[in-house]
C-alpha cells in the first residue's frame, strides 16, 4: 500500500511502500498495514502508535491512519515539530477505504491532505 513517510532522517516526506496482510486471498479481503516495516528504531521503541483520522471536505469523507512512534530518546523530526512543539521519532499515514474499513493505496491530493493532518 502507498503511504507518506515522515522520517526523523530526511529533509522532505516522500510516498513509499507499506507493507500489508491480507484477511484472506480474495479481492475484496480486509489489508491490514504493517507500519513495523517502515518505522526506525525498533530497539528504542518496539511497538507504534495508531489514530484514524476523519477529514471533511464538502460532501467528500477522508479517512486516514496515522502510525508513529514517540519516545524521549528518538530522534527529532524536523518534519513535524514546530517551535512550541518538539516530535521525537517516525511517523507514517495511509488512506483507509470508507467502505471496507480496509487500507487502500493514496492517490491524487491524498498527499496534500496528509501533509494538511500532520501539521495539524
């Protein structure tokens, strides 16, 4: 699944590959992200947070899932931190289906609609 990765070691977020599990092999099975793949410092902080984030634009309904990790002893992500708030660690966010509650690749504007969740 496409997603967008705020990585604490790079100067820009970029679109890149998560990996999935599938409920089972049909089309229409459930993906579910495995954010392990992407996100750092896995001795630090083992486990990763999640929130679903629903976003209205008009009559259009966005459903996001951000994933990250946040510990004392991470890096900072310049990326996400801001002058009253510093954000230690990785973070990465995928579209959801609203239909299938499943984990669909980003398209189109996803990408400024993800940049808009994360300075929010």
């Amino acid at each position: 699944v496409r997603c967008r990765l705020y990585s604490a070691s790079w100067s820009r977020p970029r679109q890149v590959t998560m990996l999935t599990r599938c409920s089972d092999r049909s089309r229409k099975a459930k993906r579910f992200p495995v954010p392990e793949s992407l996100l750092n410092d896995a001795t630090v902080q083992p486990y990763v947070h999640n929130c679903l984030v629903t976003l209205h634009e008009g009559r259009r309904i966005y459903q996001f899932c951000i994933f990250f990790k946040r510990h004392c002893h991470l890096r900072i992500n310049t990326l996400l931190s801001s002058d009253d708030n510093v954000f230690r660690g990785d973070a990465a966010i995928t579209r959801v289906g609203t239909s299938a509650g499943s984990a669909v690749n980003m398209r189109g504007r996803d990408n400024a609609l993800a940049d808009f969740i994360m300075h929010k």
